[in-house]
C-alpha cells in the first residue's frame, strides 16, 4: 500500500473534497487525527478495503489456509490457457 499522508481534522476539512478525490483512485490514503486523542481515522479506496477484508477473511478460514498451503508444497503451474480449461472457461475444440 502507500505511504499515508497525516492531517488533523482542521487540515483535511480544508482540503476535504481533493483528499476524497485521490483516496477514491487509490493514490494515496490519508489519516486524520482528532486533536488530543490518540485515535484517528483513515480514509481509503473502497476497493483497497475491501482486498483487506477478503485477506482477513481467507486468512481466518483454516480450510482456506490449507489450501494454499497444500498449493504451495505442489508448486505446479499452468499455463493461462491451461487455467482457463481447468475451471471450464477455456476454448471447446
């Protein structure tokens, strides 16, 4: 992910609408600090968000997590086309 720019609430609400702006294209993400409280927010692409959630989802199914493990020990690759014959999306000739 990239770096993430720091802004009180005061700053980000001057610059409100160019903060929404680039977060939503995934250029950048930005904290915003509450004066005198240790916590802050963070504004990000919806998309980014939702790839963390996914990761944190696979990564908390055990049956998931033997998956990849159990396709890591294979390491067996496949072409794209290959792939794409193997879950049935591949050309019929």
């Amino acid at each position: 992910m990239n770096q993430v720019a720091i802004y009180t609430v005061s700053e980000a609400r001057k610059r409100l609408y160019s903060l929404i702006k680039s977060a939503s294209r995934g250029l950048r993400s930005y904290e915003i600090k509450l004066r005198g409280k240790s916590e802050s927010v963070i504004l990000i692409n919806k998309r980014e968000l939702e790839s963390w959630q996914e990761t944190l989802d696979i990564l908390s199914n055990p049956e998931e997590i033997r998956a990849i493990r159990t396709g890591k020990k294979q390491k067996r690759t496949l072409s794209h086309a290959d792939m794409l014959k193997a879950v049935g999306l591949g050309n019929e000739s």
